[in-house]
C-alpha cells in the first residue's frame, strides 16, 4: 500500500527551465512534507519541507506547493540546473497527529536529469 | 566530518550468514532511525530509537533482524541467516527531537548488502 505515490519515475529538462516533481499522498494524517533529493552512492539529503497550514513554501531556486484538499504536492526547480540531476524522494509523516513521531514515509523517487 | 556515518560501506556475504551493520550519528541527535532500500523504492522505514528505547519496529524487521542503541550513542542492525531477499541498502538517519524546526533527518551514505 503505496501510502505516498510519485508516479513518474523520471523527468528530463533543459537547463533554465521550470523542473516540476509531483507527489501525491493517500494517508489523511500526514501533515509533514519534506523532499529529498539523492545522488548515487550517497544517502538522501534534505531539500525542503512544508507544514500543512500552508500551502507554499520557498528556498532560494526551490518551492513546494501543498494542496491538502488534493492530497497533492509539488516541487519546483527555477531555473534547473545540470548539478540538479539526481533522484528527488517526497517523504511524509504524522508529524502533529502522530505524537511526534517523525518517522517518514518516502515515495519512490523521480529521477531528473537537467541536459546542458 | 560530523554527519552521520556508517560501516561498512559494502558487505558481500553469503545465504545464512550473520551481518552486522553499524551507525554513529550526529552527535547531539536523540533519534535514529533505519531505513531499507530496494532497486527501484524509496527509503522504507524499519525502526527508531529514541535515546536507548526502541520506539517503534516496522512489519518488515522479521525476527532474523535485531537493532540495538546501547547508551543512547551508536546503533547496530544485525541481519542473523540473511537471505538473497536481504540483499538491498541499509541507510541510517539522525534527527534532534525539537516543537520547531524542519524535522528532517539526516542520511548517511548507506550500507549496501549484497547476499550471494
């Protein structure tokens, strides 16, 4: 059971333009998102995360969107760059609901390539 | 380095032997966690500590799987009989237990196992 779902497992863009990662979830008690990017052989960084009383939140070239009524989130790149290539994970936890748990539920990843 | 490390990187081994894996966290972090990934999947959760107590083990940890945090400091994942099901990265992560802040964890680089 899928609880998040990132249903395209790649993306290529050329570099300057918009990256757009899509993510959806199905469990109601998440209420923390966080996005993680990974290059090979090495152990997924953190990239960016929002709460869920809002809907936007933005670090420098990166924003992520948050539609609770979708149950839907999105990661945007701009501009991309080729040192953005790698495989970007949403991850998701009951962080408030679920007694601070912060135990993460990870989709499974979508790998972008951003081409010179 | 102050990051989160683990040993070995690499371990080759063959079915029905006994591995054993190992994470230092940050320092000052209370939580750790373990993480299991498969070609393919994102990170799936296995269990955390939080100090020296086990809070929570996944469905996944089969009784072959033990993990321990003596003292609160470094953990161990110990895999008894692995199977070529086994065979997948085992990634370690730290947080710090805090109301603010983003809450993200923080990867090592993984330990992958390969049983023959």
């Amino acid at each position: 059971d899928q609880q998040v779902k990132q249903n395209s497992p790649s993306l290529s863009v050329q570099e300057g333009r918009i990256s757009i990662l899509n993510c959806d979830y199905t469990n109601s008690m998440f209420d923390y998102f966080l996005w993680y990017k990974k290059y090979p052989a090495e152990g997924p960084t953190f990239l960016i995360s929002i709460s869920s009383i809002k809907d936007k939140n933005e670090d420098g070239r990166f924003t992520v969107f948050l539609n609770k009524s979708a149950k839907h989130l999105s990661l945007h790149i701009v501009p991309s760059q080729p040192g953005d290539s790698a495989v970007y994970f949403c991850a998701a936890s009951a962080r408030y609901s679920g007694g601070s748990n912060y135990k993460l539920t990870f989709g499974k990843g979508t790998l972008l390539t951003v081409n010179p | 380095d102050t990051g989160v490390s683990q040993d070995p990187r690499h371990k080759i081994t063959k079915r029905g032997q006994n591995v054993t894996f190992r994470c230092d966290p940050i320092s000052e972090h209370n939580r750790l966690y373990w993480y299991r990934q498969t070609l393919g999947q994102g990170p799936e959760f296995l269990t955390y500590f939080q100090n020296e107590a086990q809070l929570e083990k996944s469905r996944l940890l089969s009784d072959r799987f033990s993990a321990e945090r003596p003292k609160g400091s470094f953990s161990t994942l110990e895999i008894q009989r692995t199977e070529q099901g086994d065979s997948a990265m085992y990634l370690c992560a730290s947080s710090f237990l805090r109301v603010r802040g983003t809450g993200e964890l923080f990867f090592g680089e993984g330990s992958r196992l390969t049983v023959l």
